[in-house]
C-alpha cells in the first residue's frame, strides 16, 4: 500500500476492483465503513461476482475475469475526453510531457519491437528522446505530437464505452455512471482510493492491471494525498515482510538484485545502478544504490567483503534466467532436474498451479523438508486419499522429513502489514511437544552444513565458512539480534559528509537512518529500508503509542512504517508546485519557506524546494510515469489482453494468444483449451470466503465447521442450461484436471454479453484440501495453468477455461 | 499517552469496584459476603497478558493473548484465550470470524508435535529425532551441493549458483526468521528460492 489501513477513512470513493476487502480483509475495510460513515464517501465495485464488498458498496458493475485493462484505459478515455484531469499534478508530477522516440507506436494488439520466436520485445523504442545534455526532451505545453500525453490519448482511443461493454460485459450506462463518480476525484479537494488484491495480480497481466489503476490514479491527482493511493491488500501477515527481505530466487533485501552472470564482476554490476537524474536538479534516490549493496554485502560476510575483493562480489549467485520463481522450480523438478526441495511453512501442493503436474514433479524429489505449524497436503502428496490424492504411493520414492515448528502465539518479531508498518509481537505461550522455532530450525541446518565442510571440504565452502554468525547463542540466534542486524550499524565512525566534524554513528552504534549507510564498507545493514526500526533508543517496531493528532490516521508513533517511519509514500506530491496542500483539509506536510513540516515523515529532502525538486523521488525523472519506457515486458502502457485460455479471440489481433510475452513452458504448452473451445466454454475464476485463510483454517474446527465442505458457485442461469441443482454434486474439469463440489447456485454470478456471446462465470473458493477438520475437497490448482505473469509470474489463477456436469455419484477412485 | 496499563489489572479493579460499591452502598452487608463466596474469580485474573498480531491477512490486527503460566519467567504457559485489542489503531479490537477463532488454530489437532520421516515408498510416516532430522538434511544438502554446484559457466565467468536444491519460504513467519533464512540459503549459493507473494 502507498497509505495504511487507517488513512482509508480520509477518503471520498473508494474503489475495489481486483479484490474483494470486506471478505478477505474484514478488519481493515471497516475504514471504508469509516470513510462512508462520516466523510460521506462512497463504495464502487467492479467485480464478476455481486461479492461481500459489493453487498455494501454505493455502486456495482460486473466484469468478466481478465478484461480489467480495457475497463481501465476505458476510464482513462472518458476521463480525458471529459477533461476530468487535475491538469496541474499531471504537467508537473507526471511524464506527460516527456518527448517519446518517433520510432516507438503500437498496431495489432502490440508495441513496436516483438518478436514472434523469442517471445519478447525489443523494447529500444520505448524511451524518452534525450537531449544532448543528457536530460530528457519535454514539451511542457502538451502540444508535440510524440510527448507521452498525446501518445495515451492515442493509446486509449480504441477503449469507447462501447468497446468496454464488448469486452467487459459492463454494460455501458453502468461504466459511464462509474466514469462519472470517478471523474469527480479529479478536483483536488476530492480523491479516490484503490484497494486491489490478487483479482489483478493472478493473471498473464497482471502487472499491467495495476499500471492502468496507479495512471488514472495519477490523472486524478491521488497519488501520495491523503485517501488516495493505490493499495495493493497483500494476502498474508508477513509476506509483505518476506518480499522485503528479497526472499525470490532474484532478489537482494531492500528491493535490490541479483545479478545476472551478464554481470561479471562487481563494476559491470554498478554500471547500470548509476541511476543519473534524466531531469535536471532531481534527487534520483537509486543513485545510493550502491551504499545499500555494500552495507548488505558487509552484513553478509563482514570482514571477508572488502573493497579488495569487490565486497565478496562472487560470494552472491549469478542468474542465468531471469529467476528461478517457483514455477520454474517445479517445471524442473519435473524433468528430474532437483533433488532437494524445502517448504517453510508453505503448501505449494495447493497453492501453485497445475495440481498433477505438481504432484508429478514432487514424485521426483529425492527429499522433501517440511517445516510447518500443521501437517500439510504438501507433507503428504504421496499418501492415497481417493480421489482427493489419487497417488501410487509405493511408487513414489521421494523422502519426506516434517518438522514441527511454533506458530505466531509462540514466536517473537516483527510482520510487516500491507501498509507497511513493522509491528512487534512477543510470545505467550508455550510450543507444543518438540515443535521449534524456524530460526532454531534453519540454525541447526547452516551449522551442520558449515560443520560437514570444515570436517571434509567440498566445492566452494567460502561464503558458507564466512557468513557472519556472530549471536550470542549460536544454536539460537535471537528475534532482537537479527532485528538489529538488518536495521544496520556503524563499523567505524560515520561522518556527516557535509560536516566531518560531526559524528553520525559511532563505531559499533545501532545506525538510525538509511541516510547514514556508506559504500566504503563503514557500514552494515541487511536491509536498507528497515533502517530506523532498531536504533539506538531501541525498538521502534515495538512501539505502542496510539495518538494521532488531529485525527489524520498516521499514527506516527505507532510501530514503524519503511521507509524512515514514512506513513504515505509520494507525499510531497500532496503539495501543489509551491508547497501547499492541494486540500488544507487534508494536509500531510507542507512547505514553510525553509523546509518540509507536517504530520508525516517528507517524502522529500527536508530543505528541497518545491517546484524544483519534484516528489517522485526514487524515479530518475523525478516525475512519475504515465509511460513506463522499457521497465515492463509487455509494454509502456497496458494494452488490451486475453487471458490464455478465452472465450474470445484477441479483438486486437486474433493470433495474440493471451500476453504475447508471458512464459510459457514446452511441456505444458498443449495444456490450453483453444480459443472459444466448445469442450470448455466457461470462465471460471478462484476466491477467497471470510470464513477461511488460505489452507490454514480448515484445520480449526471452529472454521471448518462454519463453511465445512467444497463448492463452486454458479448462476441460476447456468444452472438450468446444465441440469444442476441448488445444493447437487457437480463435476467441473479443464484442460489439466477436475474436481467434484456441491453447487451453490446465485443470483451474485449472471450471464454475461461478451462480444455477442452469452459467457457463464464460475466462481471456485480455494480453502479446501485432504487434511485438517473440514470435508476433504479441492482447490482450484487442480484446474489452473501453469502460465504466469510476464514481470513477475503470478500465476492466472483468476481466468480460465472450464467445463460442468451433474455428477450424480461419488465416483469411485 | 502509552498504554502500559494491563487489561487484566484494569479488569480486575474495575469488577472490586463494582461489587464493593453497588452492594455495599445498599446495605446487604450480609449479602455481599454470600455473593463473594459463590462468585467465580474472574478467570482472565490470574493469567498472563501478551501483545501479538493476527497470523493470518496483512490487515495485521493487534490481539491479546491470555495464557495460564508466563513465557517471559520461564514457565509453561498454556494459550487459553484470545480477544482483539482495543488499543491498536487499525482494528481497534474488533476481530473477523477467522481471527475470533485463532486459538483454536493454535491447538488445532493437527498441530505438528514431533518431527517425522516418511521413507521411499513407504505409508506412513514414523517418528525421528531432532538430531536425526536435521544430520539427515544436512548430508543431503552437502552431498547435493557438491555433486552439482555450478562455480562458472561456458565462458568461464564465476556464477557459483546451486540449482537441484530449492527453498520455498513463507509468508507468515516473522521478519527475523526470513532474514536468516536469507543467509542461510543465499550463502550456500541456492537460486530456486521463492516465496507465496504471488499466490
């Protein structure tokens, strides 16, 4: 989230689109019950299913699952040709009047550069036209014809009301009557907030969803104001925290990479990090990149990173792909290409798409490490459950270890919400039989590992043997020591630069700032953006100060919120070009002739000046980006694309299978159901209900008996064309698997008009496995496809293809 | 202001107050003594309160935990109850019907106790020591490592990435066990490393 849960109660409309908040986040969308309460704001959803959210909101429009971009370069349209703009925030804060090279354009569904065989683009045309200066060439009269604002409107001329109600199934007085609340945010004084969830994110774009919301989002004006934002509801209670710390195959903590084994040593590496300003006088905060490189790389390996040997440069591993996510983990697994694999607290046997071949590729293991609170489906993919794990278990050769571990009650740290705050909590309770905790766990395996290579040598031991491991318990390292380690400390005395006479950290202090890091290895820290949670005064995580002056809902003293205590991120962008609030009403900061002041921490050097430092300040441009040069895949701007398995073609272009770009794996290649395929002609889509997390609570009888047992959703119309009954055993299969479920039959889920075809929706809720309290059932994995999103592959679980029938009996395994 | 104040404490002060004066002021002297021998002690009274967050979506609602038995003085201390807390700013005490039930997720029955090992082939699963366990994984690991380590690629540049070992980390467990599980996995050079971000 770029605000917090608590500042959604500053807002005038929200819109949830992508997510369902008052099912999934009960708790956090009683601020949208805040915002309607007293501010008067309102609710609009957009969603295929009249969902919980929509039961409550002020307005609702259906969509059909993966049509999003449409319905949101729809907008963009409408609110161009209505000039429903906050003109002022867009020529100052946006890309907009950034000239685009002659050469970049769009045709036929897809951006200049793509090639066919390889699957991608070159993506050399998608960028600004510099000036001999180095500095990019702007128009700031929005009159040339190649600047990025004139490009848009070009961009989303196709996307007509009428376009959106072929695509989309909204109907078009439905769509206008949602532009018409929307535009009104485009005032400064009133502003929109997005709450999105994995509605957008589990699909072949997803990536470009987003994109479409954070530039009308821009258009209007809300971004970086209070109640506005875009507001990404992150699903779990740390994984906000465990993307952080980099936990991906690509990732370093603090959002920095990998590198590739392009980059050979350490100065190719930096070669590209340099991150000059493209506008002049812009702060670029990218360019201390390498301060948090090397103060990570110390925390790392201590005394062995020097600057000698480039911080232990080639201690780090070098990616020959762009990463090893998890599904191209499992798509090796499955050519018996890895041997070991490890679940922390993980069931990818539900969770990753493609259920059989999951199974298939977890079959060739030879050892599988599970460390869980609960017994797992994951821990037991080899065990016979009839038709909810049809395995030949004596045929699987894989070895299984599950190890118990403490879950949250019995465990101390800190989770990282989705809106960024860092919050401590301790244990209260002790954990049951020989369950351990996870650092006591991963502890053992680092020393036995390290133990095995002192006793016998073995290939590459070096950055093993000097990984730092300096706790006091090195059998335990504790919750507070690791805290203070990725906060950062002081090596050797840290000098202000512009005055050395003064002294920021003393050697051996706890460092307070991300501001104090250094590149000449002064410093440690593991991870740059919690800097300042564990300072010298203490625990800042652990915070308990609840008041917020004036009722702005910052909670400033509250636990802490990366970056620097940093409640709303962009907020400078709350100010107009002279420093003042666009509204008074709901001033963040402001700029006093000297410096920045207010409620919150600036987003912004204290003494920058306003209309010469612009607010987007990690961008180069120092402005954000309506057009995203060559940073996205799939393009500098979202364009209209088909799920890869559709009840329609392309309308673009008939032979663009889903996104053009998106990874697609050999072996599974034949595993679509063709375009409008009559063998499966419904679209169906995953959720979550209330009741349930993920695949945890079916384990509490408490939840499983409140929604006990496995069923799909679908309509009354549907319903009658199949024979179905309210309440009746079905069978719902795609192209790679089937699962049997009860029927729900509603009136939330209708028909839609998709491009002159009727299209039924079929909702699947995915809380359902072969352990735990509740019925043994399925989720929705056994159906999916293995296809991800081009940037970040997230895999489409939220639209694809599949058939109904009644099944009148359990059907024998 | 700081909320320093134990709910409990509060709780069993605000209920002496209550007795002491409504019955006392309406002179049932006698009463009141009748009515202290048969009233149950407050149960919340005798436990141990502790601040934790809610495990489950990243709303993160602060909760208060109720334990028999202190964790912090070493003791053995057993969850008994679990409410919202009013004084954290997002949640303000409320709580879903996934929170209100979250300790019954803790002492759900199947709750791992003991760690377990299923051999190639076997049904079941049979009981293995810590020490077993983890001797295991860690010969499994080297072994591994070393037979298929890559130090350089065809052109000679060091890449010294591990790839027939992965690790798939979590998306619950708190920011200190994601960090060390970084170093671990990352210093032995391991890049099929991932996390449920995307599902």
């Amino acid at each position: 989230m770029t605000n917090s849960w608590t500042d959604i109660k500053n807002t005038d409309l929200v819109i949830v689109m992508g997510g369902n908040a008052a099912e999934a986040h009960p708790c956090g969308f009683k601020w949208v019950t805040e915002a309607k309460a007293h501010r008067g704001a309102k609710l609009i959803v957009v969603d295929p299913r009249y969902n919980r959210t929509a039961s409550v909101s002020d307005y609702y429009a259906p969509i059909r699952p993966g049509s999003d971009i449409v319905f949101l370069m729809g907008m963009i349209r409408w609110m161009i040709e209505n000039d429903k703009v906050q003109w002022e925030y867009v020529r100052n804060y946006t890309n907009a009047s950034f000239l685009v090279k002659d050469e970049f354009g769009w045709s036929d569904g897809l951006f200049t550069g793509y090639d066919e065989e390889k699957r991608d683009y070159d993506k050399s045309s998608w960028d600004y036209k510099m000036g001999e200066d180095g500095f990019v060439q702007t128009d700031p009269t929005l009159q040339d014809p190649r600047c990025v604002w004139n490009l848009l409107k070009a961009h989303v001329d196709a996307y007509t009301p009428e376009f959106v109600e072929r695509i989309c199934g909204t109907p078009k007085d439905k769509f206008l009557h949602i532009a018409e609340m929307i535009g009104e945010c485009s005032s400064p004084t009133k502003t929109m907030t997005s709450m999105y969830a994995l509605g957008w994110t589990q699909h072949s774009k997803g990536a470009q969803n987003i994109r479409g919301m954070a530039m009308l989002q821009l258009i209007l004006g809300n971004i970086g104001v209070r109640g506005g934002g875009m507001n990404a509801l992150r699903g779990h209670s740390n994984i906000q925290g465990l993307t952080d710390i980099g936990l991906m195959s690509n990732l370093i903590p603090g959002y920095l990479n990998i590198p590739t084994e392009k980059e050979a040593d350490w100065a190719t590496y930096m070669s590209t990090r340099g991150f000059k300003p493209i506008v002049p006088g812009q702060i670029s905060y990218w360019q201390n990149y390498s301060k948090f490189m090397v103060s990570f790389m110390k925390a790392m390996w201590g005394d062995a990173a020097t600057a000698e040997n480039d911080w232990a440069y080639h201690y780090l591993p070098k990616l020959d792909v762009p990463a090893y996510d998890g599904m191209r983990m499992f798509e090796l697994m499955n050519h018996g290409k890895v041997n070991l694999y490890f679940c922390q607290g993980f069931n990818p046997i539900l969770s990753f798409p493609n259920r059989g071949k999951m199974t298939e590729a977890f079959s060739k293991l030879k050892m599988l490490v599970v460390m869980d609170p609960l017994t797992t489906e994951t821990s037991h993919f080899w065990q016979n459950h009839g038709i909810h794990n049809d395995v030949d278990t004596a045929a699987i050769q894989t070895e299984v270890l599950e190890l118990p571990t403490t879950c949250f009650a019995e465990d101390e740290g800190a989770l990282v919400n989705s809106g960024r705050w860092l919050q401590w909590h301790w244990a209260g309770a002790t954990p049951p039989g020989e369950a351990k905790h996870d650092t006591w766990i991963m502890a053992q395996i680092f020393l036995r590992v390290k133990k095995l290579y002192q006793d016998e040598g073995g290939v590459f031991p070096d950055p093993i043997l000097n990984l730092t491991w300096d706790y006091a318990d090195p059998n335990e390292p504790m919750p507070d020591e690791l805290a203070r380690e990725m906060n950062g400390r002081a090596l050797a005395t840290v000098y202000d630069p512009k005055d050395p006479t003064k002294v920021l950290a003393e050697a051996g202090q706890q460092l307070s700032s991300f501001g104090h890091y250094r590149d000449d290895g002064s410093t440690m820290g593991g991870c740059w953006i919690y800097a300042g949670s564990w300072t010298k005064d203490g625990n800042m995580m652990a915070r308990r100060d609840n008041t917020d002056p004036d009722d702005t809902g910052m909670f400033q003293n509250w636990a802490f919120s990366w970056p620097a205590n940093r409640r709303i991120l962009y907020n400078a962008a709350s100010c107009d070009p002279q420093g003042k609030p666009w509204d008074p009403s709901r001033k963040i900061i402001e700029w006093t002739g000297e410096k920045w002041e207010g409620y919150d921490v600036p987003d912004m050097p204290v003494t920058a000046k306003p209309g010469e430092t612009l607010p987007f300040i990690m961008n180069p441009e120092g402005a954000s980006r309506l057009f995203s040069r060559g940073m996205m895949r799939d393009g500098p701007f979202p364009t209209h694309m088909e799920p890869f398995e559709a009840p329609i073609a392309n309308v673009f272009n008939p032979r663009m299978r889903g996104n053009p770009v998106a990874r697609v794996f050999e072996s599974t290649a034949d595993q679509f159901a063709a375009i409008g395929d009559p063998e499966f002609p419904f679209v169906a889509t995953s959720y979550r209900l209330t009741e349930h997390f993920h695949y945890w609570t079916k384990h509490n009888p408490v939840n499983a008996a409140l929604q006990p047992e496995f069923f799909v959703e679908i309509s009354e119309e549907l319903a009658a064309e199949r024979g179905i009954e309210r309440g009746g055993r079905v069978r719902v299969w795609s192209k790679r698997g089937e699962v049997w479920a009860k029927a729900v039959v509603t009136k939330r889920l209708r028909p839609m008009q998709i491009d002159g075809k009727t299209v039924h929706v079929i909702g699947i809720p995915l809380h359902w496995g072969f352990v735990g309290a509740a019925k043994k059932g399925f989720g929705p994995n056994s159906l999916t496809s293995q296809v991800g999103d081009a940037n970040v592959e997230t895999p489409e679980f939220k639209a694809f293809m599949v058939n109904i029938e009644p099944s009148a009996e359990e059907p024998v395994a | 202001m700081n909320i320093d104040l134990s709910r409990r404490g509060f709780l069993r002060l605000a209920g002496a107050g209550v007795a002491a004066t409504s019955l006392g002021a309406m002179g049932f002297g006698e009463a009141e003594a009748a009515e202290q021998a048969h009233v149950r002690a407050f149960k919340l009274a005798t436990t141990t309160e502790t601040r934790n967050t809610c495990p489950y979506c990243s709303v993160a609602c602060g909760i208060i935990m109720y334990s028999k038995g202190d964790v912090k003085a070493g003791e053995t201390a057993e969850l008994i109850h679990i409410e919202g807390d009013a004084d954290h700013p997002t949640n303000r005490g409320t709580l879903c019907p996934k929170g209100a039930a979250l300790k019954d997720f803790v002492k759900a029955p199947t709750r791992l106790t003991k760690p377990r090992y299923r051999a190639a082939g076997a049904s079941e699963f049979q009981d293995i020591t810590w020490d077993e366990a983890l001797d295991k994984i860690a010969r499994a690991m080297k072994d591994d490592r070393d037979a298929n380590f890559i130090q350089t690629n065809e052109a000679g540049v060091p890449v010294n990435r591990w790839t027939t070992t992965g690790f798939l980390a979590a998306s619950a467990t708190t920011n200190e066990t994601a960090w060390l599980t970084y170093k671990t996995v990352r210093s032995m050079g391991i890049v099929g490393f991932d996390n449920q971000a995307r599902v």
